[in-house]
C-alpha cells in the first residue's frame, strides 16, 4: 500500500510517526515545503524570546526519515490527481498513492494594507530566521494584531531589548478570549514588560520602514511582523474536487466526504463543523488516521472534546483561558495592582469558563472541573485560590498530546525517574509545553511516595 503524507508539520509528522509504527509492510512517503526534517512549530515563540534553542523544537531530521524506510520529498504539490491516483510536485517527482494524507495546515492572513508585502508573517522556521536577523539590527519594531501570537511575538521581541509597539485595530487585546477588564490589566502588564500597546487604531499604511495608523501617527517599524490570524491551506484539495468549507469536511474517520481514500488532518480539515488550529486536535486527527489507515478501524477512535484552554507563551505574562463564555452566572477576583484578573462563568453549578490572569495556578484543577462537569461548591471565590491539588488518575495533564496522570504513573512504573524520561515514553511536555510545571509537579509527587 503507497501512502503518501502532504505536510511535514505537526500533523503530517505525527501521522507518519503513528504510521510506522502501526502499518507495518506499507510504503511511505512525506512531503514538506521545508528543507529538511519536521520541527515543533508551537515552541518558535519560545525560540524567539530565547527561552528555547532552535535545535531545541527539531522534531526529527533527516536520519529518521531514512532510518525507518519513509521517503521525505522536500518540495511543493501542485496538484492532485484523484482519477489516476497521482500526486504532483512542482519540479518534482510524480507520486502515486493508495492512501492520501492531507495535513497542509495553515497560512498566515496579510491584511489589505498597501504595503504590507514588506511585513513578515510568524508562520515557519525560515519566518523566524529573518525575524531574527531583522531584529539584531532594528531600532524599533512594530507587531500587527493583539491576538495569542502578536502577544508572544512582541513580548519575544522585547525580551531581546528591542524597543517593540504592538498594534491592535481591535478596542482591546485578545478580544476574542477577553472582556474589556482583563484586557485593560493584560495591556498594562504587558507595557510592564517593555511592550507598547495601541489598541483601536488600525495601520492604513506601510510606507517604507514606517507604518502609519488611521489616527495619521507614523511609527519606525525597522521590523514589521503581522499576527493577524491564518487560514487552512485548502486549494489542493479544493481544486481535486473534495469538499471544502472552511476546511477540508471529513467524517469521524478523518476522512474526506468525497473520497475515502484521502484523508485530511490538523488546520487544514473540517472536522464536526470546525477547524481547530490548535496542535492538541492535529495531533488526535493524526492518530485516529493512522489508525483507520492500518485497519484499527471502529467506533469512538476520537477522544471525546475537552474543553478548550489557551495559555499564552509569553515570558511574565500568566494567562489561560479555559473554554467559550457563553454567559451565565460570574464570579470576578480583580486586584489590578498585582496584574490579577481572574473570572470563573457558571452555569446549571458547573463551570463553563475561565479567565485567569496574573495567576494562573488554579488552571489544572478549573480544567478538570470543567471537563467533568463537576457541580461546584456554593462557595465559587474559593476555587481561585485553589492551589495545585494532587490531581485525580484521569486528569489530563499534558492537552496537546492528551496525557493523563495515570500515563505519568506507568511511565514512572516502566523506569521513567525525570521529567525529560518521563516525556520521552509519554510526548507530555513536547506540544506547547505549558504543562512542564504540571509534569514536574507530578513526578515529584511520585518520588516523594517512594
Ligand atoms: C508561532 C506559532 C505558535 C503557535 N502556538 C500554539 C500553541 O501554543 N498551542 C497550539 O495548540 N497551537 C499553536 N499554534 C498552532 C499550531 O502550530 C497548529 O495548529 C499546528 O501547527 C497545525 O499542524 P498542521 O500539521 O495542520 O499544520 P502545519 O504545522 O502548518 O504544517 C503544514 C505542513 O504542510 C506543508 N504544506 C502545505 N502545503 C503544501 C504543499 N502544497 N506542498 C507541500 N507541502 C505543503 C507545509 O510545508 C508544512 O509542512 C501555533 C502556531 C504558530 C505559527
């Protein structure tokens, strides 16, 4: 059977993990735009404020591949075949398959602003080199968009000394996740740290190494980066006839409505009615995949959705937010002075959302809350002052890769005696590692029981 992999990402390299080490007798091949082996594209922020090294977020190189019979093909499709089962690359090779793989992920949206050509995305390893290089000689950069990446990117940049101003045309920071309060105690918190803030005020502009805003104000950008958002990478797949929403629609299988024998994972499919752009769901797609593909086949593949939680990478700032608030009773701790804004939403006694900023300890235990649908205590304010409790078996520690404490224990009772043995028999910690300090938590819990 020729299975072929178009994506080396996070999706396209975790299903070509799961698959060697299921499909046994199968023929694989990956295709990637990047030269060389996969890496950790979530932890490029961590790379930028100098909190991880670049050969630190290497997933695999190009030994891998080669070590375990799968054929890495750098170089872009541009086109797909489905009538003769062909898929071509652009000076390339002419591959056939049996079983096609889509994990073509997303790319970064330029908003329409003249000039913006000039800006650079946040999207790739090559994005973050000329981020770099930009960086070692600019005077002043400018990031565009106050969402989760333009906070981590302008707050990585500051870290380096480099004078930063982050532009919003949005009222408030993360509108999408905050209410104005929070937002205010994140934007001062934020220009604490050496990031200047502009909210409500969109570039109309780029005019050489200077961006002008609506307001008429000019700002050096010697660095311009854009963090506007992304969409899924679906014209390959559009122009082969398969069904596309927003993303490439697939069943519970992960496989295409139009043709079972392509499937599509991470940012770029459609799964229940929504894409996700976040590694947690590529990853569970990458499994359910591979395990459909090597005849694992059955019902309940997929784990059943956990509340959603993001946590922002940024170096001083503490923020997670835990589910969609969709209203209901609220429960609000503020205490500016600090930086700490912290909300919990509740409805029918369980908890549907949270906000915690500033202090982010309570996290793990709102988490599990939420996903259990526990009923909570009449006493709601005592649950931000929750302090890491001894978390039950079933927790799920690590959420990108769907690591649970219980794994944690049968690492720890299959020799695993560090954090980093314990990740490599579990993969907790390799996603966007913000669990570590859960993890660490945990294994010190195990030695001290000994
Ligand atoms: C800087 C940054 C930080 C992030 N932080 C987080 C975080 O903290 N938590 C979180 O959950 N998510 C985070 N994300 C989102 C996360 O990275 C994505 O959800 C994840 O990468 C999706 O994986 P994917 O494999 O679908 O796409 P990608 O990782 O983007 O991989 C797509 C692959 O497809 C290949 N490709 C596309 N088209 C073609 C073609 N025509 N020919 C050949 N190859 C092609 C590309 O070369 C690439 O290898 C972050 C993203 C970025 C950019």
């Amino acid at each position: 059977v020729k299975i072929v992999v178009i994506g080396n990402g996070m999706a396209g390299f975790r299903v070509a993990e799961e698959l060697v080490a299921r499909a046994a007798g199968c023929e694989f091949t990956v295709v990637g735009e990047e030269p060389g082996g996969a890496y950790n594209r979530v932890q490029l922020p961590l790379v930028l404020s100098g909190a991880a090294r670049a050969d630190s977020i290497e997933l695999a190189d190009e030994g891998w591949y080669a070590a375990r019979g799968v054929h890495l093909v750098t170089g872009s499709v541009s086109r797909i075949d489905r009538a003769r089962r062909l898929v071509e690359i652009t000076d390339g090779p002419v591959l056939p398959y049996d079983v096609l793989i889509l994990a073509t992920g997303s790319e970064p949206v330029l908003p329409p602003i003249p000039g913006a050509e000039q800006a650079v995305a946040f999207r790739t390893l090559r994005d973050l080199t000329r981020i770099q290089a930009r960086a070692a000689t600019a005077g002043h950069a400018v990031v565009l968009g106050g969402g989760v990446l333009g906070l981590e990117t302008a707050r990585g940049l500051a870290c380096g000394g480099l004078p930063v101003t982050l532009v919003h045309r949005g009222r408030r920071l993360m509108e999408r996740q905050l209410e104005a309060g929070a937002a205010r105690v994140l934007a001062r918190t934020a220009r604490g740290l050496g990031v200047r803030v502009r909210t409500g005020a969109p570039i109309t502009q780029v005019r050489g190494p200077r961006v002008v805003l609506e307001d008429g104000v000019a700002l050096d950008a010697d660095l311009l980066v854009v963090c506007c958002g992304t969409r899924p990478r679906t014209e390959l797949a559009r122009a082969a006839g398969l069904a596309v929403r927003s993303g490439v629609v697939v069943d519970e299988q992960m496989r295409s409505i139009t043709d079972p024998r392509v499937f599509a994972i991470g940012d770029c499919a459609e799964h229940r009615g929504s894409t996700s752009g976040l590694v947690g769901p590529a990853w569970a797609h990458a499994r359910v995949a591979a395990q459909v593909v090597a005849g694992e086949a059955g019902p309940g593949l997929m784990p059943s959705e956990m509340t959603p939680v993001i946590r922002l990478k940024a170096s001083g700032i503490e923020l997670a937010v835990l589910g969609r608030d969709g209203g209901g009773e609220v429960v609000r701790f503020t205490d500016p002075a600090r930086g700490v804004y912290q909300k919990l939403v509740v409805r029918n006694g369980k908890l549907t959302s949270a906000i915690l900023l500033g202090d982010t300890r309570a996290a793990g235990t709102l988490t599990q809350l939420a996903d259990r649908g526990t009923v909570l205590p009449a006493d709601r304010a005592s649950l931000l002052s929750v302090r890491r409790e001894s978390p039950a078996a079933d927790t799920t520690i690590c959420r990108c890769n769907g690591v649970t404490r219980a794994d944690l224990r049968s690492a720890w009772q299959n020799g695993a005696r560090d954090t980093a043995q314990v990740a490599a028999m579990t993969r907790a910690t390799t996603g966007c590692g913000t669990c570590r300090e859960a993890v660490e938590g945990v294994v010190a819990g195990l030695f001290s029981q000994v």
